[in-house]
C-alpha cells in the first residue's frame, strides 16, 4: 500500500496540480473570508440572501468561533476542488490508458485503488490546512478595520472551534471527493466526471432542494453542506453521508475490481 | 525439454456476441523470441491483456511462468509489458513517469539512467512526455518495460513510430536480451522484422490460432522455389522437362517448384545437356508471403 500511496503522490505533487489546488483553495477561502468582513456593514449585509440567509455580525465575529465562520462557509467550494481532484486522478488512468501499466506494476486492483484513495484524502488534508490558514490570516488582517475584536480567537474555546471546524470541512471535502472517485471510475472521462458530478451538486441538487424541501434530508451534497458547516442536524447527516459514501465506495470497489481494462 | 513460459489452452473472450479470441491454443517456450501476428482485429492485444490480467477469459485457461492468469500477482513482477503502445502522464517527464512506475513495483531508481541509455532516451529523460516524438513515446514505454528486470517481455507494436533505424535497435536490443535468457513475446506487423529476429511464431486470424511453432516450420509450408534462366529462351521447357519437376516460364524464366537443395542437380541436368544458364537462383518464400498465404490476405 505504501508503494501506491507514494507513486501517487508522485502525480499530485505535480506543480501545476499541487501548487494550482492549495493556491485555489487558498485563495477561495481567503476571498470569502474576506467579503464577510469588508461588506460588515453592507446593506445587503454579508452572507448569502433567501430564506436561509443569514448576517454575520460583529458580535457573531467576536465570538471563539468567529475565526472560522469565513473556513467554514468555504466548505462547499473546497469540496468542489476534491471532487475535480479526485474525479480527474481517477479517470485519467482510463482515459490515458496509464491503468494497464499500473496494474501491470500492482495487479492487487483493490490495493491500488486504496493506495489512490488515501494519497488524494491526504492531499485533500493538506488543502484543507491551506484554505484553514489563509482564513484565519485574513480574518486577523482585516478584524481590525472592520472593528471586530480578536480576543476571543485565542482562546482555548476558539482552539476547539477551529479543529471542530476543521474536521468538518475535511470530513465534508472527503465526501465530496468520494463521489468524484466514484464518477472517475463510472464514467472513465476527467471531463464528464468533474462536469456530471459539479453540475449535480452546484446546480441540480439545488433546484431540487428548492422545488421539494424534503430533499435536504437525504441528497448528498445537502448534506455535506450541513456537515461542512456543522449545521443543525449534524449527527443525523453524518450517518446519512456516511453510509451513502459506504456503499459508493463498495460499488465502484466491486466495478473496479472487476471490470476489464480494456482501453 | 523445458517448461513454455506462456501456455494458453482453449482460451476465448467474447464482448456479447462479438468473439475476439475463440479457443486459442499455444506454447512459448522458454528463452525464445515468440512472434504474435495476425491482421488487425486478429485477437492478438485480446490474448495479450489477458496474459497480463487485465481482462479475464470467457472460457479456457492460460499459465504464465506457470501461474494461472487468474492470479496475476503471482507472476507479474517479473514481466514487462508494453501494450497497444506507450501510455504515460504527459504533464510529466519522462524520468518521473518511469519513476512512478518503478515506485509501484518496488524497483530501484538507480535501473533507470541505465534504460533509459539503452533506449536511447538519456539526452530528453526530463522532457515532458508530451513533448516527445511518436517514436521517443515508443523507447520510453520499452524502457518501461524493461524495469522490472524481466524473466518474459510482452511488447505489442514496439516498432510503432520508429525509423528504420530506431527498428534496427529495437531488433538488436531484444537479440541482446534473448541471449541473457529473456524470453521476448512480441506482436508486429513488420513481418520482416518478425521474421529476422523470431525462432518461434504463433499466428492469430479471426480470434484463431492457425499456426503456432517454429519459423521454419511455417516457412517450410510454403513452396520453396528454382529460378533458372537459360542463355537461350527457348531451352526453358526443355528444361522443366528435364527436371521432372512442376515449373513454370514468365519472362523467359524458368520457375521450378523445388527445394533449394535440388540447386545444383538441376545445375548439372542442365550442363549434361548443353543448356547454359545465366541465373540460378533458389528462393525460399519470405514470411510475408507465406502469412498471407495461411490468412488469405494480400
């Protein structure tokens, strides 16, 4: 396993890839953690409209959490980035036809789809670490512009808050990036995996929401949003989630195990 | 006599309907250079993904190295195999896209400078593989090939790509490899090339074997032919006559169905009776033709 992981990481330490995802989640939470701060006092306040809008103020700010309320909103946009990541390490093996040296190299299919998995989850982790700290180095930066006071940030609450955070975010970005792996290996195409699966989560899964409420309980991207945000209903979308991602990872497990290479 | 290093037996693949191999039956023995031809379509990358376990058999069975292809971790670490040609990270260098390779199968870097010299590949080894030429794709993908060191080297079209004396290398290359035991399978359709460099054949048409064994044997189907052209034209038929063999005249030559063997004998024939000649030369059907005799093509 060791072996995959680390020929793996051969691919994702790529420049392009490597410094091109930490420097786009970085800067997606940066951005965001930014507009919550400099449009404070905007009077269309500073978070998303509609029936769940909702203004982060001052005093929301200042709380222990405050330092991760930017991280956390970047949720989504961080799962985005894994699920392109681990859609296109997928599917490219297929569409370059490089799965048949792989597996020339690593006949244990199983093995070699693990060893993939967990090298991109810790790529994913690192992401998560980068987009975690630009938030927090942009909150500070503009917390005293915007007025908002930083003592409670260095608490041992805020210390909590920031790896409750954290672990959400990296839980939720897994989840995402399992569906990407998922759709790599159903559909062996980079672009119609990352197209499909982003279209789904950005655009189809939201029509539906608005159009059926009841949605929300169970389609996926809903709930690792809840997840990413630690929202109400945390404990109950964790194991929705899970056992989703579960029996995902045992279907594409058995379509890759079994499946003949031959392109 | 030693055990085949490839044993295949009543393998068949079907897609649906569609059948690619249909009970494929052949040996490679040990320490050859084994060609694989067949036209296009034959079955030959069928046969050869199944030997690598990437696709698994309809029915039948196939050993390699005297594993089961069920159980190609058994046996794979000690082949090399290039097929359908060369597939590589095009973002990546050559060097790395080896390294990955040699990463995943427990091989040590310090193999690769070494191969990549031997395919003529050290001067662009950090080069983009993107960057690289049809044939520079196709040296990196034998160097990948050779990595692990092989016992049994699988190459489907190596010689894609190559100029003519890019394929002299290649074919030099196996040679070298073949003396210090490497047993080579390899499928072209340079029939010329198969034939320089083969002792052993195994030909694919439709998804069938229709011939498997040595070169020689194969060629040996094929009529062997004399041609003979007398000074004076019109000594021809006497000379057919004379040989009591069956023959031919085009163009004022004659064309006797005889081994190359019966050369001098009818040398003589000729000379006992007064008939001079100003050619006399034995030819043995080249592989080409006797392929495209056993396949029907052209």
């Amino acid at each position: 396993m060791i072996k995959i992981f680390r020929a793996e990481w051969r691919k994702l330490r790529r420049p392009t890839l490597f410094f091109g995802s930490l420097f786009a989640v970085g800067f997606v939470s940066a951005m965001i953690t930014a507009f919550i701060f400099i449009l404070i006092d905007a009077p269309t306040g500073n978070a998303k409209e509609g029936a769940q809008a909702m203004v982060v103020t001052r005093e929301m700010l200042a709380l222990p959490e405050g330092v991760m309320i930017g991280f956390a909103s970047s949720g989504a946009l961080l799962g985005i980035v894994a699920l392109s990541v681990f859609a296109a390490q997928t599917a490219q093996e297929f569409s370059l036809g490089t799965l048949r040296n792989l597996l020339v190299r690593q006949p244990n299919r199983i093995e070699l789809l693990m060893g993939k998995y967990i090298s991109m989850i810790t790529f994913i982790a690192l992401a998560v670490v980068v987009s975690l700290i630009s938030a927090i180095a942009i909150a500070y930066l503009l917390a005293g512009n915007a007025g908002v006071s930083t003592t409670a940030w260095r608490s041992a609450d805020a210390i909590k808050a920031i790896l409750e955070s954290y672990g959400n975010v990296f839980i939720a970005a897994i989840g995402y990036g399992t569906i990407g792996m998922a759709l790599g290996i159903y559909l062996r195409s980079p672009i119609s995996a990352i197209s499909i699966g982003v279209g789904w989560l950005l655009v189809v899964e939201n029509i539906i929401a608005a159009a059926w409420k009841a949605s929300m309980n169970w389609l996926p991207g809903q709930l690792l949003s809840v997840i990413s945000n630690g929202g109400e209903n945390y404990g109950a979308a964790l194991i929705k989630i899970s056992v989703t991602l579960i029996l995902l990872v045992l279907s594409f497990t058995y379509i890759f195990k079994r499946r003949d290479v031959a392109n | 006599m030693a055990a085949p290093i490839i044993s295949v037996t009543n393998l068949s693949k079907r897609y649906g309907e569609q059948v690619a191999l249909s009970n494929a039956t052949f040996e490679v023995p040990l320490g050859t250079i084994c060609g694989f031809v067949g036209p296009n379509g034959a079955g030959k990358t069928t046969t050869i993904r199944i030997l690598l376990g990437l696709i698994s058999p309809t029915s039948g069975s196939a050993e390699v190295l005297g594993n089961s292809v069920s159980e190609p971790e058994k046996y794979l670490a000690n082949i090399g195999a290039m097929i359908e040609g060369p597939a590589f990270y095009p973002a990546l260098s050559g060097v790395e896209n080896l390294k990955i390779l040699a990463t995943l199968g427990g091989i040590n870097f310090s193999v690769i400078p070494d191969l990549l010299a031997k395919v003529g590949l050290s001067d662009r080894a950090d080069s983009k593989y993107k960057t690289y030429s049809l044939g520079m794709k196709q040296r990196l993908g034998i160097a990948a090939a050779l990595l692990p060191n092989p016992k049994l080297l699988i190459l489907d079209e190596p010689t894609n790509g190559l100029d003519p004396a890019g394929i002299q290398e290649i074919r030099e290359l196996l040679q070298k490899l073949a003396t210090t035991g490497v047993t080579v399978f390899v499928s072209s359709h340079l029939l010329s090339e198969i034939e320089m460099i083969c002792e052993h054949l195994v030909v694919l048409r439709n998804g069938e074997v229709i011939f498997a064994g040595p070169v020689k044997d194969l060629l040996q189907r094929n009529r062997p032919t004399i041609i003979a052209k007398p000074i004076n034209g019109g000594d021809c038929q006497r000379l057919i006559a004379l040989s009591g063999l069956r023959g031919e005249i085009i163009d004022e030559t004659v064309h006797l169905d005889a081994p190359e063997t019966f050369a001098p004998e009818l040398n003589k024939i000729a000379f006992e009776n007064g008939i001079l000649l100003a050619q006399l030369t034995p030819v043995r059907p080249t592989l080409e033709e006797t392929f495209f005799e056993i396949t029907g093509g052209k």
